[in-house]
C-alpha cells in the first residue's frame, strides 16, 4: 500500500456521458467513490465585493475514471475536471493519474 492507495480524501466522480449526433451529451455515467490526494494548484480571490473565487485542484489517484465534462463531488461542493487527467505510467508502485479540478 502506497499513498496513492489510500489517500485521505474522497471524491465521488460522475463520468461524462458520451456524445451524441447532434453534438449534445448523454446521461452521466454511475458515481464512482475514488480515495485519493487533493492538493491545491491556485486561488485567485477578487478584492470586490459580489465576485466568487476561482480555486483549483489537483486530484491525485492510483486510477481516475474521469474526462473532460466529468462531475465531480468533494467536500460537499461540485467541481468539473479541466482538460484531460494526465496517466503516468512508471512503475507499479509509481503509477497514477492526476486531474485538475475548478469548481462549478
């Protein structure tokens, strides 16, 4: 067992759906819970009041069932994956996928 075996966190990833003819998505495929890492990688807080701040993630996982447009839940809020998770395939025991997350 390995770090990435058994992260502290929990997210709950909801594969996006596959494209349809008309350029649409289907339904979303079914939740999938993933133990993993959750590192912050930015956060920008505007000085105004009314504005949100934008925070991403680093999802670190042995495997990762998501895409871009997957849904995910941590910590009670919604977030969506940015881009393609990145596979690194080194050894058994180093191997892992990473995503980013933005939330929604």
């Amino acid at each position: 067992m390995s770090l990435l075996d058994r992260g502290p966190e929990t997210v709950v990833i909801y594969p996006a759906g596959p494209v349809l003819p008309d350029g649409t998505r289907g339904a979303e495929g079914a939740p999938v819970a993933v133990r993993c890492r959750v590192q912050p990688v930015t956060s920008t807080e505007q000085p105004e009041p009314g504005y949100l701040d934008t925070t991403v993630y680093r999802v670190i996982a042995r495997t990762l069932p998501a895409g871009p447009w997957a849904r995910v839940t941590w910590r009670g809020r919604t977030w969506t994956v940015v881009g393609e998770p990145a596979h690194r395939r080194g050894s058994a025991r180093t191997r892992h996928d990473t995503a980013t997350i933005r939330r929604r």
